[in-house]
C-alpha cells in the first residue's frame, strides 16, 4: 500500500512554483540524494552538465533543499532522479521486460525473491513495463553497480542514478498504430519513508556477481574496493583525498552532508589495517581540505544556488 506522504495534494504551494521540484524536496527530506533530468528524458539536465574541475551528472546530486528553486525554479517540468549507492543509502534493483528478457522472473529464480513488495520494498513501475525494487545499503556501506548481472536484471548502486515518480519520458512507436506516448514512472507499492534494508546475502551476490558490464565511474569502482580493504599504503593521503571530495560532491558540503560523506570515510580508516605514520590530525587535514576543494567548486560553478543556500533564497 502507498502512504499518503508521497501524495503532493492539488493545489500544493510549492507544485505552483517549483513544478516536479515538489517531490524532489520530499524525496530530500527522506534523506535522498536528487538530481534533474532532462524533459522527457534519463539524461541529466543540462544545468548539472560538468564544469573544468568539477565533475557533473549524479555527482551533483544532493540532498540540500536550496537546488530545488536554483533548478526546479527555472525548469518546472525537468524530470527528477534519486542518486544511489552510499550518496542515498539506496542499491535498486532494476527488473526488465524488453528485448524477450523477463527481469523479473530471472531474479525471482536467482534470489527466491518473488513479491518484493510483500516483504516491504518500495517498488517502481517503469515505462517499459519493468520495475524498480528499493532497499537501503547500511550506513557506510557502498556497492558496485551492476549491468545484466543475470538477464534482465541490472544493479543500480555506486555512482549510479534511476528516474523517479513522477518523471515521465517520452516513448515513440507504442502500440500496433505506432505514434508515441508519454510513460511514466510510478509508486505501484511500498513508500520511500520506510525503506527496508537489503539483504546480506544480496549484497554478497551482488559484490560477487560481475554481470556484464560495469555502472558508475573509477571512483566508485574505487570506493567499492577501498571501502573492503582500506586505504593503501604510500596512497593513504592521496586515495583519502580523492574518495572525500568524490563522497562531498554527492553528498553536498551541508552539515547533513558533511555527516554523511563522515559514516562512508570512518568506514574506509576502518578497513585500513595499517595507519602507522597515518594519524588523526593528518586524515582531518585531508579531509578538510577536500572540502574546502568542492566548497570551492560549487562557488565556481553554481554562483546561483550558493547564493539560495546562504541567503536563504
């Protein structure tokens, strides 16, 4: 059953001014990393294309409320993703239908997995007749993305994104007249307020299972394998560097998101088995100067929204 959270009533203030910027504000407020996508499209919008020295797309993504009226502001209909991975706490599990693959049933057989919505799971009905199964990654704790890790099945998880409710896309040729459509996305169960966590024996398939392909960019990829086995030695300062300001461009440079981009960082210094040479005052100066390194990004490329974020709109 759907809760009546995810129900933006008619009328609704903020649909009047920011559009389909509405939910992306619930969706931060559940702790979800957004970003906008394009009209009609998966793509991310044009105003989170990539900047020199700064990266773009998902990497923006972010929970801080101030991005809805810089973007949703000017562009009402743009389309709205949910980061996944360590950014909202979130793997997806992504069940297809086209091309003769039967996503759902594959899985059911893999993982004994056969109503996810039955065991609680928020789940997506997508344009193409698929799905979209939600569960939620421990604090800390990243994943790889998964491409056909069996047919019709892919893992949405580390540097990864999926379209949400109620971003609608644009399908040309539906149905024996041919023509097109506008498809949307929709919440068929379950609410993203509650969100159960994803099982361990899943999370162990999944880091297992390569699939065919690979999701995400090298700094997922090398967060999934450092987040496992620590930092390594003579790259410490360097790998911790590079994983911080990765983790606060996600995460926003906010409190909240400083907090956060903290619960994956003590999870790597956990795994490093060696940090002789390596102490607190070192990781804090690396870390902080991470920080100031996106802070400074975000000024350079969105003068806009810091100045939402600072003056309150």
């Amino acid at each position: 059953m759907k809760h009546d959270c995810m129900i933006v009533p008619r009328g609704d203030p903020l649909v009047q001014a920011y559009g389909l910027g509405a939910m992306a504000l619930r969706y931060q407020a559940l702790g979800l990393a957004v970003l906008p996508l394009a009209f009609g499209s998966k793509r991310p919008h044009k105003v989170f294309e990539a900047a020199p020295g700064h990266p773009g797309g998902v990497a923006l993504a972010t929970m801080d409320p101030a991005m809805v009226p810089w973007c949703w502001g000017r562009y009402p209909m743009a389309g709205v993703g949910i980061a996944t991975g360590p950014a909202s706490r979130l793997v997806v599990v992504d069940l297809d239908v086209r091309h003769g693959e039967d996503g759902p049933a594959n899985f059911a057989r893999q993982s004994g997995i056969r109503d996810p919505a039955a065991m609680g799971y928020p789940v997506v009905a997508t344009p193409s007749g698929g799905w979209h199964v939600y569960m939620r990654l421990p604090a800390g704790r990243t994943l790889p993305g998964r491409t056909s890790i069996v047919p019709g099945v892919d893992i949405k998880a580390g540097g990864g994104y999926v379209a949400a409710p109620p971003t609608h896309l644009w399908y040309a040729s539906v149905g024996p007249e041919g023509g097109g459509a506008w498809l949307g996305y929709r919440l068929a169960s379950g609410c993203f307020c509650t969100i159960p966590g994803a099982p361990p024996w899943l999370m162990a398939w999944i880091e297992a299972t390569p699939g065919t392909g690979q999701e995400g960019n090298g700094d997922d990829t090398d967060l999934a394998a450092i987040a496992e086995h620590g930092l390594e030695k003579g790259q410490r300062n360097t790998q911790l560097h590079r994983l911080a300001c990765s983790l606060f461009a996600r995460m926003g440079t906010t409190p909240a998101g400083q907090s956060a981009v903290r619960a994956v960082l003590d999870g790597v210094l956990a795994a490093t088995a060696d940090r002789s040479g390596f102490g607190r005052a070192e990781i804090e100066r690396t870390i902080a100067s991470a920080l100031r390194f996106v802070q400074q990004a975000e000024e350079a490329r969105m003068p806009e929204w810091r100045e939402w974020r600072d003056f309150g709109g």
